[in-house]
C-alpha cells in the first residue's frame, strides 16, 4: 500500500486528494495537504508509512486522532477508517480512506484543494469569474460554473456566455473548471485565443490560467478573476514575514534604549556633583 485518500471538510463539502508516504499537513505553502488557516501550523502533522502500518506524527499542538489529543511529536499508528482532527474554526476533519490504484499526488491537487478551502471559508460555491475588460461589451462579467462544468464563449445562440463581438468565432473558446483549476482551451476559432500574450492550446486538458491573467480573443480582453488565489497570496505574504522585533534589553540599534541610558548618565552626574559639593 503506498498511498491514502484523505476526504478533507471545514465546513459541509468534503474535499478529497491522494497523498503518499511522507505526506504533510498545515496551512504552509511547502506541504502535501494545505489548509489555509491562521489557527492550524504551518505543518501541524505528518502522514507516514512503513513496514508496520501507517501512523500520524503531530508536530504541532491542536491535532487529534480518533478523538484522542496528540502531544507535540507524538507519533500514533492508525487504520483506515480513521478520522484526523486539526483544531480551528470552523474545525477541520480528514477522513482516511484506501487510494485507488491509479491515484496520483500532485502539485496542482494539492494547491486546487487550497482554493476550494478558500473559497468554502469567503463566499460559498461561487469561485472564479471572467469580466470583460475591452472590447465591444466591456464590463461584463461571467461568475464560472462549479468544477466538471464547461463555459463555451462566443458569438453565436449556441455558446453558454455569448459576446457580440464581430471577430469572434460562433463558439471561440472554452473554460473549464477542473480538480485542478481553470483550463482554456480554444475551440478552433478563426482568429486564435492569447492567455498572457501565448495562444492557448485547441486540445484538451488545454491551459491553466492564473489570478489576474487576461485572455484575449477576437477585439475582447477578458480577465480571469480567482479571490481564493488572492487570499492565498495574502496569507503567504503573512506567514513569509518576520516576527514583530521586540526589544529585549541586548545591546542593538534600537532608539527606545536611547532615553534611559541619558537619563541614568545625567542622574549620576547629579549624584557626583552633590557628593563633591558636600565634600568641600
């Protein structure tokens, strides 16, 4: 057995990805399982595997197994059917489930299950929307369909989100929300369709297309709007940036020790002068 399927839920929906030997959980950018969080660690658990079974390795407080609290670095054995619990609000819960044989982990599951997070925690099942920036219906906007949908944009009565627009084909390209994000693919348009200045491809899986990126087609530019990208940008500046310095006493640059110091030379000083005055 060399991999589990985890049915992740803060929330209502489960959200399910494949992990492998080795595998991390946290709200950090570098793991296997990410949960966008302020409340959980950066990695709070791992996932490993050897020739006694699977156990789950707490590296954090707040991680549970079976209802039962780990320490920080205690290493439990568990069984399929298990339920990992990571304290937050809303609480998370990872069910541990058998992968199938073909399951494979990846990158892009791994960031598509952030989103899907985010997106649960913002707004609910809205996602991703497509606003039209240039072009002869500027300012119209397009709020992208739940993954395993297809969004046909076109000219013509038979595409889902028509723009009338004379240079574009009568179904000219294709957005398609995957596990993985949104994938554009050109229909075979008469004119072509750019993603970031590149023309995307006319066969599927087509190209992922990112927070931000404008699509051009026929005289409409169209840009690709993502707010769980953007919430995912901001908490990765936040857990990149360092700790607020807090002065300690040590020798260092700081301009609050500044006053004390001065204030103790003048009051030895004053001490000094007082002791010579009655000397004398």
């Amino acid at each position: 057995m060399s991999g589990l399927r985890l049915g992740v839920t803060r929330g209502s929906a489960e959200h399910v990805i494949d992990i492998g030997d080795g595998a991390r959980i946290g709200s950090g950018t570098n793991v296997e399982v990410r949960i966008p969080d302020d409340a959980i660690a950066a990695v709070a658990c791992t996932l490993e595997h050897d020739a006694r079974g699977w156990s789950l390795r707490a590296l954090a407080d707040g991680v549970s197994l079976d209802g039962k609290s780990l320490r920080r670095g205690e290493r439990m054995p568990f069984a399929l059917g298990a339920t990992i619990a990571l304290a937050a609000s809303p609480p998370v819960t990872i069910a541990v489930r058998a992968a199938p044989g073909d399951a494979q982990p990846s990158v892009e599951r791994t960031a598509s299950l952030a989103r899907d997070l985010v997106r649960e925690l913002l707004a609910g099942p809205g996602g991703p929307e497509l606003v039209v920036e240039t072009g002869p219906v500027a300012g119209t906007r397009c709020k992208l369909p739940p993954p395993g949908e297809r969004v046909v944009v076109g000219r013509g009565d038979t595409a889902t989100w028509i723009l009338l627009d004379a240079d574009l084909s009568r179904e000219h390209v294709a957005f398609d929300r995957t596990w993985d994000g949104v994938r554009v693919v050109d229909l075979g348009s008469k004119n072509g369709t750019r993603v970031g200045g590149a023309l995307a491809p006319t066969t599927a899986p087509g190209k992922l297309v990112a927070d931000g990126e404008l699509i051009e087609l026929g005289g409409t530019s169209i840009r690709f709007l993502d707010p769980a990208e953007q919430y995912l940008r901001e908490l990765d500046r936040r857990l990149a940036a360092p700790a607020p310095r807090r002065w300690t006493g040590d020798a260092d640059a700081s301009g609050t020790r500044w006053p004390a110091i001065v204030a103790g030379v003048i009051a030895v000083a004053a001490i000094a002068a007082l002791i010579l005055l009655f000397a004398t």
